[in-house]
C-alpha cells in the first residue's frame, strides 16, 4: 500500500496522483445511465402514485429537467478540470476550505446513511426467498461483495455498474415494451382495461384535487408540486459521473456524451414508466401489498395483475441489483471524496493511502465500517434511524446545490478573462443554475411542509423534524469540525484558505494544476488581445 500524495498535499494537481484513468467507453455510458436508476422508482414511485395520481409523471418530468441542468453544470465544470475530488475540489478551488470541508462531509454523510438503509433493504429482499435467513448475515455478504470490487480498481468498480446497468435498464425495457403493447392494444389487466383514457378516467382525473369514493386516501392539487421534494431523491446519483470523469480514460470526449443523453434516458426510463403505469391500472392501486402490508413495486403489481406473478422473483431480483448498486457507487465516491479531504487535512491522515492499482482503500474501509455497525443498529432499531435517513435529503440538496454555484463561480471567471471558456458549456446562463438553485430551496420547504403532513403525531413528522431541528444540528456539527481541523488546514495551505482565484487571476501562493493555468494563460491573453483591438 502507498501514500502517493503526502509530499504534494497543498497542490490541487496532487488530488490526482495515484489514480488510474481506466473507465472506459462503455461503463461511462452505463455509469450515466444506471445511476439514477435505482429504488426511487423500482419501489419509491408505488406510494407517490398512490398519493398523487397521473400527475405524478409531471413531478418526475419537471425534477427530470433540472436533473438535466445539474448534469449540463457539471459537464462544464468537469472539461474545466477533470478530478476524483470532484464537488469538494470544485469546492476548494472556487470557494475555498471551508467550503470543501462542508461539501465532501456532507457527501459522505448522505452516502453513509444511504448505504446503510441500503444494506437493510438488501437483508430484507433476501427474506423475500428464505424468510429465516439471518438478516445480519445478509448484510455481512452484501457488503463484503462491493468492498471487493471496489478495492480491486476503478476498473472492477466500473464492470460491476456496467451490468447492474444492463439489469436495471433491462428490466425497465421489458416493461416499456410490455406496458405499450398493453396500452396500445387496449387489453384487460385483472379486471380493468389499459389504455390512454386512464390518465384523465382515474379517479380524480388526471391532477386529483379532491377525495372519491373509491380512493383510500384523499387528494390535493398541490400533491404533484409538493411531491416533487419527493421525486428528487430518485434521481440522487445521477452525479456520480463527476466523481468517475477522475478515471475515465478520455473525460473529455464522454462526459458530453453521457451528459446530452441524460435527457432522453430520462424522458424515456422514468417519464415513459410512470406514465405507462398511470395508463395501465387506476392509481389508486398503487402503493402496498394488500397481503404483507409492505409497499410493493408498481411494477410488481402491474405484473401481477396480469398474471404473471414469476415476474415478482425478477422484480425482487433487480431490487437487490439496484441496491448493490448504490452500495458501490456509495463506497467509490465517498473513498475519493476522503482521500481529497485528507489532502487539506480536513479528514484523517490514513484517508491518502491507496493501493497499487489506484485504488484509495482507506476512505473506503472508513465507510464500510460505518455501513455494517449502522446496518446492524437499524435491523434492531429501524424506526431511530428513519429520522437519521431523512438526512440524506438535505445532503443531495447541499451537493446538488454546490454543482449550480460552483458553474456560476466558473462562468463569472470565464466572463471576467481570468480562464479560458470551457468546450461543454451550460446553456442560458446564469439563469438555468439560478433556476435550479431556486428549485432546491422550493423542494427544500416542500420538504419540512409534506413532512408536517405525513403524521399527526408530532414526533413521526419525520421529513419536518429533519429540515427544523436536524439541518441545525448538522450545521452545528460541522462548525465544530472546521473549528477543529482549521488549525491543521490552515499550517497545511500557508495561511491560505479562500479560493485559488480571484478576479484578476490566480490567488497568490496558489499550487493550480498546470493545465489549469495554462488556460489561465490563453484567457489573459485573449483579454489582452481585445483590449489592444478596441483601443
């Protein structure tokens, strides 16, 4: 094991060092693809479907379209500078320490909580085929499965996404085909009959406003726009290609692609399932199994409602796909996140060591500790770490949120001359970050008002006592962490902890890569070469 970066720790160059560029072609694309695919709509879409009826593609499309701008923003910034440190070096280089400290923190801790909730749902889909299997020994399996792919390379990490890809997005497209010829041909599922129709013959029409007779739950015009603090959540990781472009052997070239295609998969996988969904059976069938009580895949029940119960098994199936999946993604992207937090002395040192194959296997055995103690903890005590999960909302907003203003930050210096203009650029700025930002704080009070609403016992408002005790509690927290290491930063950069620009150009004492300043260079010199032409 080595510790390639001791020597270079103040140079952002440094986060680098070590790594392998070994992500190829084809695992970018099933990287982009796959990553966002996952439980939020397996499983998550059932009782948002239930709750808000036909509407619901609505909210999906709506998030889908700032989902896309999120990725078009990190496009931009990614062909400004390829790294593994990815948000928190963008960070680092834009807003300084400070701000990377909150920002790679903030990542680890929503993948910290969601590959523990991921780890228990793994446990539970196995009891779906061995009711009495040992649920701590099912989440000792499953994770020990990702912590081997990730530890062998970058590589393995990316064969691994690559199929479960396939998977998910295989699974997806057999429905689509299913669903369609369903619809089209207008053929009965149980004892109704799919077709377009449905989207404005369900009960409520296609926004429900109102109660009926035959719902289980009464609606509210609103529910479409307030579940939209909902939707969101299924497309967390969809930025995962930030993390990865460190490792792709050619960023330049793939990030653009993945991210031009992020629109239509999206258009197609969610929009095109939800509103298949919404056109094949009443909505209000949507949400838990009548039987266990548990919330069952509205893909589930589509097919069982056909008669085709064995597509249960497959279903399940492609759950603990989905699941292992973001268990991977959760400890690639956290080992990368830590190591570039170790580089400023804002994580511990033992986070820079990396293995010969590139590979910075301390961060990432610091995660799966936390995964396996906290997965256990909640096979006891489910209902404690329900709040402690609703933190992982305010997490992505966060990071979601740093991706808009860092492309802000990056334009601003680009308009000012001090770098050069990147080739992938985010369209209608500033307004499509100012959008999006504006959007995360909408879904950021939707969030505490839909909590409000989940419980009239005040202490089961979950989502609410997350937004109004736990974001204080969090930045608490956080204050007291850089309290704590701003002494070691601080020695560690010279004294110098604001950004490595300024308006005029790089900060001085500043360790930029130099590609980084050689653009830099071209930008001043362009600047130059106009202002010798209008004078």
């Amino acid at each position: 094991m080595t510790d390639t970066a001791e020597a270079a720790s103040g140079s952002l160059d440094a986060e680098q060092v070590g790594y392998e560029q070994s992500l190829g072609k084809r695992q970018v694309q099933m990287i982009a693809i796959g990553g966002a695919i996952g439980t939020g709509l397996f499983l998550g879409s059932a009782t948002r479907l239930h709750s808000v009826g036909p509407a619901l593609v609505v909210s999906y499309a709506i998030t889908g379209i700032i989902a896309y701008l999120l990725m078009r923003a990190l496009g931009e910034l990614v062909l400004h500078r390829a790294t593994s440190g990815a948000f928190v070096s963008y960070m680092r280089e834009f807003f300084g320490e400070r701000w990377a400290f909150i920002t790679g923190w903030m990542y680890w801790l929503n993948w910290a909580l969601t590959g523990i909730a991921e780890l228990s749902a793994v446990a539970l889909y196995v009891q779906h085929w061995w009711p009495s299997f040992p649920k701590p020994v099912s989440v000792l399996i499953g994770l020990a499965v990702v912590l081997v792919v990730n530890l062998l390379s970058a590589a393995a990490f990316g064969e691994f996404e690559f199929w479960a890809a396939i998977a998910k997005v295989g699974a997806i497209v057999v429905f689509l085909v299913v669903g369609l010829v369903m619809v089209i041909g207008q053929f009965k599922i149980g004892d109704h009959r799919a077709g377009i129709s449905n989207l404005w013959s369900n009960a409520g029409g296609f926004w429900p406003s109102h109660g009926g007779p035959d719902l289980t739950s009464s609606y509210n015009w609103y529910g479409p726009l307030l579940v939209l603090s909902g939707v969101v959540f299924a497309y967390a990781a969809i930025e995962l290609v930030g993390v990865a472009a460190g490792e792709m052997k050619d960023a330049a070239t793939e990030v653009p692609k993945a991210v031009n295609a992020v629109i239509f998969r999206i258009g197609v996988f969610y929009c095109g399932s939800i509103l298949l969904l919404a056109c094949m059976l009443p909505t209000s069938v949507y949400g838990t199994n009548p039987k266990t009580g548990d919330t069952e895949s509205p893909f589930v029940t589509v097919f069982g409602k056909m008669g085709m119960n064995w597509m249960g098994d497959v279903i399940q199936i492609v759950l603990i796909i989905a699941a292992m999946s973001s268990l991977n993604s959760g400890l690639y992207s956290t080992g990368r996140v830590l190591r570039s937090l170790g580089m400023s002395k804002e994580a511990p040192k033992f986070t820079l060591k990396m293995s010969k194959s590139g590979v910075p296997w301390a961060g990432i055995m610091m995660t799966a500790v936390v995964y396996v103690f906290g997965a256990v903890l909640n096979l006891f005590d489910a209902s404690a770490f329900e709040t402690a999960l609703g933190a992982t909302s305010i997490c992505i907003l966060f990071t979601w949120g740093t991706i808009f203003a860092c492309q802000l930050q990056l334009r601003h210096l680009v308009n000012k001359g001090v770098i050069e203009r990147s080739p992938f650029q985010m369209p209608g700025h500033p307004w499509t970050s100012i959008i999006g930002l504006a959007f995360l704080g909408y879904v950021l009070i939707a969030l505490a008002i839909s909590g409000w609403q989940e419980s009239t016992q005040f202490w089961k408002k979950t989502d609410f006592l997350v937004v109004v005790f736990g974001l204080p509690v969090i930045v608490v927290l956080l204050a007291i962490g850089w309290t704590a290491v701003r002494k070691a930063v601080s020695a560690d950069r010279g004294g110098q902890l604001g950004p490595y620009w300024t308006e005029e150009g790089p900060a001085p004492g500043m360790d930029l890569p130099k590609s980084v300043l050689a653009s830099a260079e071209r930008a001043a010199g362009t600047e130059g070469r106009a202002e010798e032409e209008e004078s």
